[in-house]
C-alpha cells in the first residue's frame, strides 16, 4: 500500500505543481519536480524489496496448475 500511495503522491504532485505554473513542455521540464525524487525512488526501492520477499516467498516458479502433459 505505501508503493501505490508514493506513486499517487508523486503523480498528484507533478499534475498540481505543472497546473499551477504551467511550466514549458523542454527537456528540463523535468527540473522542476526535484521534490519528487526521493519519494519515487522509495517507491522504486520499495517496489523491488516487495518483488524479492514474494520470490522468497513463493520460490521462482509457481505451481499454477498448469500440466503440459494434459
């Protein structure tokens, strides 16, 4: 829940910062949103930690019930 709620942080963040200044569509668009950096980055680590509990967790291959004999 923390990943998703970082992710619509940011996102929401971006939309109401770009609506408020209207900022110029360049290459340096970017630059104005140096605030959200470290909550995506977070949400990218935390994102991966999840991905690698869940394959401990489960192993790297799933019994998806799947039979290729059948």
């Amino acid at each position: 829940f923390v990943t998703v709620a970082l992710l619509v942080g940011v996102a929401a963040y971006v939309v109401v910062k770009q609506a408020r200044n209207d900022y110029p569509l360049n290459f340096d668009w970017p630059e104005h949103f140096d605030r959200a950096n470290v909550p995506t980055l977070l949400m990218w680590l935390l994102l991966g930690v999840e991905a690698a509990v869940e394959a401990a967790r489960a192993g790297w291959r799933r019994n998806a019930g799947f039979d290729p004999r059948a």
